[in-house]
C-alpha cells in the first residue's frame, strides 16, 4: 500500500477506523451532525463502524431506529431541510431499495424544486459489495443507480486515508451524499494522519503511475488492479491505476489525460457489467479528445449478469478477479 | 354550536374569524381560476383542485402558531395559502413563470414557502409524511419548540411510509399532528372499497397516539381539535391523528369525469358548503353582515383576477436557469 | 359584464368537442361550478361546470354541434344585458389567446427539433472502411501519411499506431517535387526505386514507375525504318485506299482449253524465244483483248478527269526483296503470245535484279497480280493508281464442277477483278469478267 | 621509351585540369598537356580578366552614384596600366595555384601542342622536342576560340577579339563591337565606364537573345543609359579603314545603310571549337563539335571529350562538371552529365542569371508553365543599395509547383542564382521555396516573396496538388 506523508504523526488506520473517527472527530465540533440508522448504537453497527460512538456521544445524536428505511430515509432528509445534518446509515446498501423515493424523489430534488430555497446536507453511508457469503440481497453493487439521479453526489472510497478525507467533505457538503463503503475494504489500512483532513468530492487519485495501460478502477477493485499491476510489471507492462474516488462530480480531465499517455483503458469495478458505469466512463473518453489516442478498443471489467451467488467459488467467478484483470491487460496491450 | 358557547383557542380574535372567511374565498377563488385556466390549456400540465375542502385548510393551520410548521400534499393550494403563501407567486408558479415560487421549476404540486414554515407540497402520495417527521425530530433535538402539522389524505394512509413515520414518530415522541383530510376518494379509489376501517383516525390506537375525527365543512371544530392536538405536541406529549370528513368538489385532476361517484353524492355534500355555514355562523354571532360577506367574496375575488395578471407579467425563466440549484 | 362560456380543451390532443345536451335553458340562472353542458371529447362524455355565476343569457350550438375548443358557446351575465346574436368565435381576449399560441409555439419547436436530429442520423455509409485504430489515424494526419498506403499488423489487418511510426521511418526519401508527382498520379513510394543520391526518389522515378512497364522483356526486334521502296509503295497503297472505293468481284474460271492450247504452243514458243509460255502469258493476252472490248477498265483517273487508254499496256507485280515492282508490258493486246512471254520473262528477271528502268516501269493502263504460284484462290488486289482496276490471279486447282448436270473434275482458277467504283459500276466490271471469262475457257479465239 | 599514363588529358583549361585533379584523386597516373597556359580561355582570357576588369567599372560606376548620395570625389583619373597589372596578378596566383595543384596530386604537366596518334598515344610537340605518351584513355579538353567571321574588309583594318582586348594599351577613345551576346554587352559595360564611346552592333533582334526577353529589354535600357549606342537587327556588311580609325559599314533591318567609326573594332560573334588536338582521329562529329554521350565518351572507345570542343553551353563550369564526369568514367567509375540543372551568368551592370528553361523556351518545348515575376523596386535591400532595376522571375508548373526556369537580373545575382539552382537540383517545388526562411532584407528575398505570390494563387486557383 501506499503511504503518504502529512504534517502531524501518522499511524496505519484500519478503512473502518477512519470512517468512525471521521464521523466522530465532525460530531465533536458540529452540533447539528448526528448519526441515525439500525443498530448503530450499543451494538456499533452490522459491520462495527460506530462501536463506541454511543457512549461518547449519547442515544439523541446515535439515534437506533426501528427497521423502517422508508421513514428513517425520510425523517433524514425532513431532518436535513430544517437545519441538521443528518448522517443516515443504511445497514446493507442493497435496502437502498426501501428508501429510493426519499432519496431520487425528495433529497436529490427538493432544492431544485424549490427554485434554490432548502437543501438536503445529509450523508446516507452504506457498506456494499460482494464477498463476504452474504448471497445476492446483501453483496449488490448499485452506485449506478444513484449515479444517475442529478443533485445526488456519490463516493467511493478505496482506501482508508481517502475514505476518511472523503467522508470529512461529504458531512460539510450541502447536497445529500450517497458514500458507500466495500465491505472488503473495511480491514484494509493505510496511513492516516490523526487531525481532521478534507479531499476535494470530484477529483481522481492516480494510485500507480504508468504508460502503457490506464486502468480505472473503484472501490475494492482498486486494490485487485494494484496486485494485477504489480504481475504484468514482472512482464514489463507498465500499469497506471486511476482511482476516481468520487462518481458523481467524475474527474474527467485527469482520466482523460492518462488515456491520451496510454491509448489503452481498461474499466474494472465489480457491479454488474451491463449498465455500470464503466459504461459512463467508456462513452465520456470516446467522445473526449482521448478518441484520437486510443490504440486499442475501450475495454470493461465488471460482476457478470448474475445475482451474487452464495457459493465461494461461484461468488469468486462472479465478479472480475486479479487473473481476470491480467488477461484484459494483456489482451489490450498485444494490440 | 355557538362561538360563544364553545372555547376558542386564545388566539382566535374576531377579526382573525373575519379573516378565515375571506380565506376560504381566496382559497376556493384560487383553485376556481386554476380550473378554468387548465381547461382554456393555459397553463402547462395538470393540477388538483381542492374546492369544497376550503375549511380543512385554514380551520387547521389557524390553530398554529407562526413558527410551526406544515408538509403538504399534491392537493395543497389550499395550504400554502392558509399558511401564508402569497397567491401572486403561488399563480406564477403555475404559469411556470420566473416570479413564481419554485422560478417556474416546481409547479403546483411542489410550492413551499421554508421562511414561513410551509415545507412544501409533494408530488408522491405521502412523501410529505416522513419528512414531517424529521422536521419534528429536529424541533425536539434542538428543542426548537415548534410542531408540524403533517396533512395527507385517506388514500395516503395506506402508503407504507405512514404507517413506519406515525410508529417512528410515536417511538420518539415527536411533536407531529398528522391530519388526514378525507375527501373520500383516492382517485378514483372510494375510501369505503380502500380502507377497512371506519375512521382513518381509529388508526392512531396501533401506535398508542390519540385519533380524533371532525367534520370538515366545520372550520371551528377543526380549529378547536387542532389546537389541541398541536398544543399537545408542543407540551411532548407525543404526536396524534385527526381525520375530518369532507369532500372535493371537482374531478381528481384535468381529465377526470368523476364516473366514480354519483350527481346526488356531490349535490349533497355541495348542500353542506362550509364556506356558506360559517358565514351564516358568522352572521348570526353578529361579527357579519351579509353585504360585508360579500364585500370579502369580491375582494377575495379581485385578489385572485390580480394574481393572473401578476402571474401573466411575469417573464418566463431563462434557458439557463435549467442547470440551476441541481446542486447547492 | 357578461362572460362567455367557451368550449373547454380537456386534454392536449382535444381539437372539438360535440355538445351531447344542456342542462340549463336560456334564462334559467346559473351558479360557480354548476355543470351547465355535457360534451363528447375524443377521449370522454364530461359535464362543464359554470366558473361564473348569473344568468345563462344564450346558447349558440344545439345539441350534436361540433364546436371547436375555446369557441364561445354560451353567454352567462346579469338579466337583459345584451350579448352578440351570434358565437364570435375562438374566445377573442388575447391574453388567454396568447398564452395558447405559446404554448403551441413550444410544441412546434420540440417537432423542429427532433426533424433535424433525425436528417443528422442518415450518415452517409462510407465504402468498406479502413481498420485502423484513432490513435493511428491521428499520426497518419499529423504527419501527411496516406494510411491507406501503410500495412496493418494489428488484428485482422488493423493498422495501429506503431504501423503508421514504422511507416514514417522507413518512408522512402523522395525529393519534394517526387512525393507531390506520386501523390497526384497515386504512385506508392514504397513501390519506386529512387536513383538520386543513396536511393532518393526522384521525379524521374516516378515518372519511370508511370510508364507502361515492358509487357515482357521482348529481344530487341530488328528495326527498320520506313524508308525507300518500302515508303513509296506504303504511301501508294494508302493513297489508292483512301481515295478509290475498291470493289472486287471474283469468278471461277474453267481452265481446261487454256492448259490444252499451253501445252500446245509451249514447243513451239520455247524454240522461238527460249521461253517456256506460262499461264500468266495467256491470261495476259486473255485480258488485253478483253481490255480492248471494255475501255473504262483501262482507263486511268488522274485528279477529276477519266482517261480512257488507247493503248493496252499490262502492268505485271513482281515480287522483289523487300518490296514489289510493276514493269509494263506494252500493246499486249497487239503482240502475240511469243513476243509477251519473252518479254514478260526479261522484264520479270529485270525487276528481280532491281535493274529496272524508270521508263519499264510507266505507262501501264491495267495491272494483273499473280499469286497462283501460291496456294491462293481470290483475294482483294488494291488498284495501281491511277489506272482503275486490277486483277488478280489465283492458283489453278483440280476441282469437283457440276457440268451439265454431272460431276466433273475441272482444272479451275478464281479470278478477282478490284475495280474503282468512282469510274467502273459493277454491272460493267462484272461484264468485262464474264467475257475474260469467255475468252479463257475459249482460248482460241486469241488466235485470230 | 615514351612515358606510360592511364589518363592523358589535352588541354589545361576548366574541362582538363580539373578532370586532371578528378581522375589523380581516383588513383590514376595523369598526364596534362597544355599548349599555352594552365587555366584555358577562362582564367587567361575570358571569364577571370573580364570580371576583374568588370570590379573596376563597378567601383567607378558607384563613385558616380555615390555623388548624390553626399559622397563627392575629386576628378577621376583612370590608369589602364594598374588596371592590367592587377587583372595580370590575379592571373598570375591563379595560374600558378592551378600548377601547385598539379604537382601536390603528382599530375605531370606538358607544356606544348598535344596531337593524338592514336585511342591509346599522344605526340607532345614542345617549342624544340617531341614525346610520346601511352595512353591508356584520352580526355580532349583543347576548348575553342574566338570566330573571325569572313566579313569583307575585315582584314584590311586592325580588330581584337576577347584574345587580345585584355591586353590594349590604352583606353580606346570609341569602340565598335560586333556581336551583342555576352561577350560583346560586358565588352560594352567595361569600356563605356572607361568613358570609351561605345557601340554594339547584332544581327539578332535584342541583345543576349538566349536570354529571357525581358531580360534583355532590360539590359538594353541599362546600357542606353550608360551612353553606350545599340544597333540590333543589323548586319555587317563591310570594314574600311577611315584614317586612324575603321569604319563598319552595316545595314539595319530596314536595309538603310549606317556607319560607325571608331578606333577599336571588337569581333565577338561567337567561338569555334578547337580540334587541333585530334586531326589524326576519325572522330563522328555533332556539327563542328566532338560527338560525345552523356558518358563523354567520344565514337571512338577509351577517348572522352569535354568543354567547349563538343559545344553546349560553353561555359566554364560547365567543362568542369563534363571533365568529372570524363575523369570518372575514365577511373572505371560510372558517371553521366546532367544538364538539367545549368546557371548561366552576364557579368553586367546590373548583372544577369538564369537556370532552366526561360518562358519562352518551355512554352517552345510544349510545356504548360506559368510565371511570376517579383520586382526588385519593392525589395528593400535593392532600395538600400539604391539600385532597384532588375527582378526575379519564375518560370513554373501549376499543377506540381515544378520550377521549371529562373531568371534573375540585379546586383550580384550571379551569386544568388545558385539558390534557384539548388531548388531545381534537390526537386524543391514553389511551396518549399515559400515556406524557406530567407535573410532579411536581401535581394534574394525576391525569390521567396515571388514563391509565396505563386503559392497564394495556386491556393487560391485550388490548383496545386495538396
């Protein structure tokens, strides 16, 4: 993993870890910042994000509710319009489902409707992704779904120091966030500085220079384009892994300009293939100036158009692996 | 019932009774105008017109104090215009115009005025009810005092999100009135053939919340009750229901022909025009005399005539105005 | 003030509405949002409510009338006020008006747009494309490349960038003025060998590379030029083609009687002039005599004016090396057979020697080609300008002839008579065969 | 014994000392024999002394311009003596660098009369011996000389020719010359700026007619200018001596019968080839002149010819590159002359140089050319050196953008015609020329303004293959 040097001391932070004490650090200074969501509070959240959170900060800001994603959806964007901010998690980001009106229907568009009076600042975290043997109702992959509603903004975060910046600007941010966070990644750590940091929402983090191929790459697919990166190195093919970060605002420009170095891309995330927004991305470069440069066919990785099976193996197979990403390379370099 | 047998709430003086009347005009005048508008295909779209339930809007929210807050529903002219919304934008809005409340972008069934606590109408039966509630969970966490009053109506009550927002609500004790105007039909949905209870209000019992039902031509009764249940709320006594009965005039929407129901239905609730009862009320009290009556209807009415030439004025949003506030 | 009831427009696609029955008579009153007529739209029967309350003061259309949306139908107003006898048509004020033509307006611009993204759509289908890839197409620009010149080693012959870079290095030099030539006659570089300095292409080259290549490498074929006697006789033939219209008419002549009369006189002939009596001596003799009988086939054209010889001077082609020659005979029609068969003899020996006269060679009034010695029967002979006909001689061969009725082998010869249609018709070309004809198979009447 | 050579040479001239120094260079024993100086005609009595005659009219002519331009001068005073001994110095170093050339590259010079035996001997006849040198191949490099026409009354009055013009002893009070090509106009230009009164007389109808015509309009008005008389489209028909002076008796192209007196005659109407060298030879002759292929190689086998003697353009550059040629042929090496590229240069004031077809000639030749022509009165270095009479003109091809000719008149253009030349020789086309950075300000930038002009109608026109 890659380390990166801040002003104050730096020690190795579980993606878990820093998500909590990005939660946490805002809920100390911010009044209005509260968490609601199932089972967050003596509990500490289905995968133990807000463990602790309640003896610090008390039952009224780590609010339990009952199981009822329409109306805690709801309450967090009537929460959100008359002046708190709201951080709502969705116990699986597959119950996304339950809540849809209140966030396509009502947060992404009350601003709008309202000619500019109100805003929605509220952040609905959500742990998503496959392997974990959860089956196809709690394993989906559905940022593209929110990716295509404006006056939402959507995160990814792959690593523990970007989810933890990220997470800092979403809470300040005034439009509703849709931050989802791969349950793989959790356990995953990096360098994290301690004090409070923000990354920009909208701008890429090239996790790996190089020249012959650009992958683009989210979420727990960036560290498996990483480990790829790190074989076709051996066999002299020079990787560029281009972590968008957020989906919604995209970094086109830095994209765009790795794939003008390259002429080759390569799109890898793990929902399903057909309507992902590899699909997005592919189309934003081919009517871009990048057109001109591209030695080869676009090429995309993604879950293939199954449920997410239960079965290990059958799980493994259904989403593109480090083997399924060498392949691609090499297929997109030999040309 | 007499004004001076029953108790008023304590803000209720004779001139704001006087007020309520012409209210009722302006309300009923607003929606008539829209009507015939729609019909001319004047203005873009379609609407829903709440004539006949002109008293469940401002007996209601005349129980409110200036700080509270309402949601309202796609039927909500009425609302906004009790709450305070002025009619000038509300027209404007309808005729996607600049100056109207949502700069042309909303139309009628998402104005909202956030500074005077209208949070604004809602395009998807319910959607306002949970959004109510987490108004009223931010009162109690900043224990900012105020209630919301949450309407909706009976085709509403069978929406999932009511019945998880009043559990949710009643759960945390939020100071939220939810007030079901039940026009009888959801649609084209009878109520009898959509609900299997009586009263909607006999709900309230499932979540240990009080339901009340009351007459909706009788604005005071709806005054009084409301008053009680806000008053209740605002103490941290928890939320409530109130159902009143009442009955709307005209068609669902643009294109309805009402095959639903039948002529000697509609004449017979049309024979109980609230409108009319309280000012006969008003007169017996002696707070009005007929001619005044009048005099209100026709200012009422002028008010609306103005609103259509303000809203006729107003310029048409410019192209760009599109990619505004997607975002803030 | 009274306010016109007009007909309501109750969805987007509504253009009329049929009134199905009133609810209210003329004079009867009228309150806000009582129903006061019941139309058929295209889609529903509804009831129209009053927005005004009063009197309903007229009605214009009865029952069944089609009536146009937003037409007045009805006037409702105070009692007595006065209402025009008649509908005024679409509701007049222009305000409502106005706001109906924009929105209309709007629609047309939505059909106008989607007009012209559709002609956008039909792109035209380019020929079967060329498989190379953006960023080979963009290096092919930027450097004045023609892809279509440059090999794809990508898959199925896709051209990628590093075919294009190759390309460009290994470009043949080639001067400025080559590269211009070979773009415009759409010369390959790649295909030229360049003489200038180290291989550099130059304008020659590609001028070279233009010329029609050698079908194959032929030897060198001796070459002569076209000059002398060969020139002079290329030019008389051409002449003699271009400027009289040959005719030929052949014939198929019974030679017996003239080989019995040869064989004959031959002895003695041979013993007055040591020359063996050919054929052609005969045929000669033949052909004065019947000269003699028809003047315009020895007669000469010379510009526009038609001479008709006296004299009967044969002109006989001889084959010589390389060419021809013609030495003339003279007064054959006068001589005999000894005094032509010598004659013919030396003159043919002469013009074999090339040791013949200017003057041996002038004066012929009709010429006989002979090919008999060859196994030739008729051919088209080209007239020895300026006379105005010729003959020639075929071989003479055994031949099955039907002779009164019966088959018979005949010693025949095909005569071929070429004659100028300026000067000769046909009928008395044909006339003058028949008798040489005549005069052949009847050989002895040369003797009187 | 008689002295063995692979290549003897016959002539010292342009043609023969370089192809001497060619074939030395390749590794081949040489043999030079020249009769009278190393250098020919060229350096000893033609193109060196006339240009250096030509300097001093040059500076003369700009001391006269210099006056109204504030640069004022006393009285000229004109010494031919010095200036003789400065042309005789210049001669001098030549000649004998051409020696020292010969010696450093060990080619033995004979000085003397070469006669050829034979394809493989050459007699030396010297003032008082004779040798024989084996030849293994033959170069006749023996050039030509001044033509002495047989015009009555020629030899009863005293003429020179450019033989013996370099070596008069004073300045010539008038001059008449015979012939108006480009001996006879820089005869002209000399001695009109010596203040002799001079006057040309050409059969032809305009002066150097192998040039462009507007060439030699020019060049016409220029010398007028000077003072100095032309009479073309005249014919001389007869000389008689007038006194001291001599009379040419000609008649014009009206048949009107003029004289012109003057105290020197010039006859310079042309050269004849010099075949001293080779009457023992049975040489195939083009006309008066040595039948050669572009190999140089003569009818007969292993003898070459070059320069003048087999005629062209006559020109000293011109022996130069045929001499190569021979001498590399001659070395075993192939070579073949190509004349497609040829600059011919008039050492007058202004001076003139073409390369290539003129309009006239390709038109002659069936070609569809087009020309530009780009005035030196807007080219700011002519308007600074104040002498703006003269142009470039380009001869081209609209469809390629081919140069096809180049004729330029002005200030040293001589020295400029070369980048025309280099055009032609590399295939440059117009748009190239266009697209060349050229000093500013220069008179060649007349070439680059005149390429750009075509270059924009072309474009303009959509002719020019893109």
């Amino acid at each position: 993993m890659y380390t990166r040097k801040g002003e104050t001391e730096m020690r190795e932070l579980t993606y878990l870890e820093a998500v909590r004490e990005a939660m946490s650090q805002e809920m100390r200074q911010n009044e209005d910042v509260f968490v609601l969501g199932e089972d967050i509070g003596l509990y500490g959240g289905a995968f133990g994000v807000t463990r602790g959170m309640l003896d610090e900060f008390g039952p009224e800001r780590i609010r339990n509710t009952p199981i009822s994603e329409a109306a805690i959806s709801g309450a967090a964007v009537g929460a959100a319009l008359t002046g708190m901010r709201p951080i709502l998690e969705l116990q699986f980001s597959d119950f996304i489902t339950i809540a849809m009106d209140n966030i396509v229907n009502q947060a992404a568009k009350t601003r709008y409707m309202f000619g500019g009076k109100g805003k929605v600042p509220m952040v609905l975290r959500t742990p998503a992704g496959s392997g974990t043997g959860a089956a196809a109702q709690h394993s989906q992959s559905l940022e593209a779904w929110t990716a295509h509603i404006p006056g939402l903004i959507v995160v990814q975060p792959s690593t523990a120091y970007d989810a933890k910046g990220l997470l800092k600007a979403a809470i300040d941010n005034d439009n509703p966030v849709i931050f989802y966070e791969h349950k793989l990644v959790y356990k995953t750590s990096s360098e994290v500085p301690e004090e409070q940091y923000s990354i920009p929402l909208g701008v890429a983090d090239i996790k790996r220079e190089g020249k012959d191929v650009t992958i683009v790459a989210t979420s727990y697919m960036v560290h498996k384009v990483l480990e790829a990166a790190k074989e076709l190195e051996k066999e002299g093919i020079d990787v560029e892994v281009v972590d968008p970060r957020t989906i919604v605002p995209l970094d086109k420009e830095t994209i765009i300009k790795s794939v003008k170095k390259t002429g080759r891309l390569l799109i890898a995330h793990e929902a399903v293939k057909r309507g992902g927004i590899g699909g997005e991305i592919a189309s934003m470069i081919a009517e871009s100036e990048a057109f001109d440069y591209l030695d080869a066919p676009i090429k995309r990785l993604g879950g293939k158009e199954v449920p997410i099976p239960y079965n290990p193996n059958l799980e493994k197979a259904a989403t593109p692996q480090v083997p399924d990403i060498i392949e691609a390379v090499k297929e997109l370099v030999r040309y | 019932m007499t004004l001076t047998t029953t108790k008023l709430p304590p803000h209720i003086t004779n001139e704001k009774l006087i007020d309520m009347y012409k209210e009722m005009w302006l309300i009923r005048y607003f929606d008539e105008k829209v009507d015939q508008f729609f019909a001319k295909g004047a203005i873009h779209g379609t609407t829903h017109l709440a004539v006949g339930q002109e008293p469940s809007a401002t007996g209601p929210i005349a129980a409110l104090q200036p700080k509270d807050k309402i949601t309202s529903t796609h039927r909500g002219h009425g609302h906004s215009i009790a709450k305070g919304t002025d009619v000038n934008r509300m027209m404007a809005e309808l005729f996607g115009k600049v100056d109207g409340y949502c700069k042309g972008k909303g139309g009628s069934m998402h104005i909202a005025d956030l500074e005077i606590g209208n949070l604004g109408a809602n395009g998807i039966v319910a959607g306002g009810i949970s959004i109510a509630v987490g108004a009223a969970l931010t009162s109690k966490m900043k224990n900012s005092g105020y209630v919301v009053l949450c309407y909706f109506g009976d085709g509403a009550s069978n929406e999932g999100a009511f019945h998880e927002s009043v559990n949710l609500a009643s759960v945390w004790g939020l100071p939220v009135v939810f007030f079901c105007e039940n026009n009888q039909y959801g649609m084209s949905g009878s109520v009898k053939d959509m609900t299997n209870v009586e009263n909607i209000a006999d709900r309230a019992a499932a979540y240990g919340i009080p339901g009340k039902v009351v007459d909706g031509t009788d604005v005071i009764e709806m005054l009084n009750v409301t008053y009680e249940a806000v008053e209740n709320a605002r103490k941290g006594n928890g939320p409530s229901i109130i159902e009143a009965k009442t009955y709307r005039w005209k068609g669902h929407s643009k294109s309805d022909a009402k095959l639903y129901r039948t002529r000697e239905e509609e004449n017979e609730w049309k024979s109980r025009d609230g409108i009319k009862k309280f000012k006969e009320l008003l007169i017996a009290e002696g707070l009005l005399t007929e001619e005044k009556a009048k005099e209100l209807q026709q200012e009422a009415k002028k008010e609306i005539e103005d609103s259509v030439t303000f809203a006729q004025n107003s310029p048409e949003p410019t192209i760009d105005s599109l990619f505004e506030d997607v975002y803030a | 003030m009274a306010h016109g009831i007009f007909m309501p427009k109750l969805s987007s696609t509504m253009e009329t509405g049929t009134i199905l029955q009133w609810f209210k008579e003329e004079g009867e009153s009228v309150e806000i949002g009582e129903p006061i007529f019941e139309i058929m739209t295209d889609k529903i029967n509804i009831e129209v409510e009053a927005y005004e309350e009063g009197v309903l003061l007229k009605r214009y259309f009865d029952v069944d009338a089609v009536v146009p949306v937003n037409t007045i139908i009805g006037y409702i107003g105070e009692e007595g006020e006065n209402v025009p006898d008649e509908s005024p048509g679409i509701q007049s004020d222009e305000d409502d008006a106005e706001a109906v033509t924009s929105a209309q307006a709007s629609e047309a611009e939505v059909e106008e747009v989607v007009a012209v993204a559709a002609a956008a759509e039909t792109r035209a289908a380019s020929n079967e494309k060329l498989r190379a890839t953006p960023a080979a197409k963009r290096i092919a620009r930027e450097n004045q490349v023609e892809i279509s010149l440059v090999a794809g080693t990508g898959p199925e012959g896709r051209i990628q960038e590093r075919d294009v870079i190759d390309f460009i290095k290994n470009a043949p030099k080639a001067t400025p003025l080559a590269r211009k030539l070979a773009q415009s006659e759409q010369v390959d570089l790649a295909s030229v060998t360049g003489t200038g300095v180290n291989g550099k292409i130059l304008k020659q080259d590609i001028a070279g590379a233009l010329a029609p290549a050698p079908v194959a490498e032929v030897k060198p074929a001796q070459r002569k030029k076209l000059a002398g006697m060969r020139k002079v006789i290329a030019d008389r033939m051409i002449t003699s083609v271009t400027t009289a219209p040959h005719v030929t008419l052949t014939s198929d002549f019974d030679m017996t009687k003239v080989k019995e009369i040869r064989a004959q006189l031959l002895p003695t002939i041979e013993k007055q002039t040591g020359y063996r009596l050919s054929f052609t001596e005969i045929i000669i003799k033949a052909t004065s005599l019947a000269l003699s009988r028809f003047p315009s086939v020895n007669a000469a054209l010379i510009g526009d004016e038609i001479i008709y010889n006296e004299q009967v001077n044969i002109g006989l082609a001889v084959a010589v090396p390389d060419g021809l020659m013609v030495p003339v005979l003279r007064d054959t029609n006068l001589k005999g057979l000894a005094a032509i068969t010598a004659e013919a003899k030396e003159i043919g020996k002469k013009a074999r020697d090339m040791k013949l006269s200017p003057a041996e060679m002038q004066g012929s009034t009709f010429t006989i080609s002979n090919l008999g010695m060859y196994a030739i029967d008729g051919f088209t002979p080209i007239i020895n300008q300026p006379e105005t006909a010729i003959l020639g001689i075929g071989r003479i061969q055994d031949k099955p002839v039907v002779v009164n009725g019966a088959i018979e082998v005949r010693p025949m010869m095909v005569a071929s008579l070429s004659f100028d249609h300026r000067v000769i018709d046909g009928a008395p070309a044909a006339e003058f065969l028949t008798e040489l004809k005549r005069i052949l198979e009847n050989p002895y009447e040369l003797l009187v | 014994m008689s002295k063995k050579y692979d290549l003897v040479i016959v002539g010292g001239g342009p043609g023969g000392y370089v192809a001497a120094l060619h074939a030395a260079k390749n590794g081949q024993k040489v043999a030079l024999i020249e009769a009278d100086h190393l250098g020919g005609t060229c350096l000893n009595r033609g193109c060196i002394p006339s240009k250096t005659l030509l300097r001093h009219t040059e500076i003369i002519e700009s001391i006269q311009e210099a006056k109204e331009w504030g640069i004022e001068t006393g009285e000229l005073r004109l010494s031919l003596d010095k200036m003789r001994k400065r042309k005789d110095d210049v001669i001098n170093k030549l000649r004998s660098g051409i020696a020292f050339l010969m010696k450093q590259d060990k080619v033995d010079v004979f000085n003397g009369l070469g006669i050829i035996e034979s394809s493989n001997a050459v007699k030396v006849v010297g003032q008082d011996s004779e040798e024989l040198l084996e030849a293994g191949k033959i170069i006749i490099a023996t050039g030509s000389t001044p033509v002495v026409p047989p015009i009555p009354g020629l030899d009863s009055v005293s003429f020179e020719t450019s033989d013996s013009i370099f070596d008069i002893k004073e300045i010539p009070e008038s001059i008449a010359i015979i012939g108006g090509g480009v001996i006879g106009v820089e005869f002209a230009t000399i001695f009109a700026s010596l203040n002799s009164r001079v006057t040309i007389i050409e059969m032809a109808d305009r002066l150097a007619p192998l040039e462009d015509v507007e060439a030699s309009k020019l060049l016409e008005k220029t010398l007028k200018k000077k003072g100095i008389k032309i009479l073309t489209s005249t014919k001389v028909e007869r000389f008689e001596k007038a006194g001291e002076k001599v009379a040419t008796v000609c008649t014009d192209k009206k048949g009107k019968e003029v004289v012109v007196e003057s105290s020197t005659l010039i006859v310079s109407v042309g050269r004849k080839p010099n075949l001293s060298a080779t009457s023992k030879l049975n040489l195939e002759m083009a006309g008066p002149f040595i039948k050669v292929n572009n190999k140089m190689e003569t009818s007969i086998p292993n003898v070459y010819a070059v320069g003048d003697v087999v005629g062209g353009f006559q020109l000293a550059h011109v022996a130069s590159a045929e001499g190569i040629v021979a001498a590399n042929n001659a070395s075993g090496e192939l070579d073949k002359i190509d004349y497609h590229v040829v600059p011919r240069c008039i050492y007058t004031l202004p001076e003139i140089a073409s390369v290539g077809l003129s309009e006239a000639d390709a038109k002659a030749k069936g070609l569809n050319v087009r020309t530009e022509k780009f005035d030196h009165a807007g080219n700011g270095k002519s308007l600074a050196a104040g002498d703006t009479t003269g142009f470039t003109k380009i001869v081209y091809d609209e469809k390629l953008g081919e140069i096809i000719g180049v004729t330029m008149v002005g200030q040293h253009v001589t020295e400029m015609i070369s980048e025309a030349s280099a055009f032609m020789y590399l295939e440059g086309t117009v748009e190239e020329a266009a697209k060349m950075i050229h000093p500013h300000p220069s008179v060649v930038e007349s070439f680059y303004e005149a390429a750009q002009n075509i270059v924009h109608k072309l474009k303009k026109e959509k002719k020019l293959v893109r």
